[in-house]
C-alpha cells in the first residue's frame, strides 16, 4: 500500500505542474493546433480532434511513467 500512495503523490503532482505551466500560458500556441489535428467546420457545425497532440501526450507520458517504474 505505501508504493500506491507514492505513485499517486508523484502523479497528482505532475498533474499539477502540467496543470500551472497550461495556465501561465505554455504551449498557447501550438498545443492543439500541431500538423495532424483534424478541424472541420461548415456554417454552425464544427468538429475538432486534435489527434497529433494526443499522440505526442500519450508518448511523453509514456516516457515518464517509464522512467519511474526503474
């Protein structure tokens, strides 16, 4: 049980700092809008997947979760 808690302090923690450096604005400008994220929009209906960012997200956490299993 004490390894769960661990896990889910680091975790929460990295949470937060995502969390900070998205709210003082860092990657405003490209977080979203990277080659690969589809958007459609046509008269009131608009679509939006941003499918690129969601794979880099899912690598670098990935990496990171990785690391911390050694």
């Amino acid at each position: 049980m004490n390894e769960i808690g661990k896990i889910l302090i680091i975790i929460g923690l990295l949470i937060a700092a995502l969390g900070a450096l998205l709210w003082l604005g860092f990657g405003k400008s490209w977080l979203g809008r990277l080659p690969g994220d589809i958007h459609y929009s046509k008269g009131d209906f608009h679509f939006y997947f941003p499918m690129a960012t969601c794979l880099i997200l899912s690598i670098l956490l990935t990496l990171i979760l990785w690391l911390l299993r050694k």
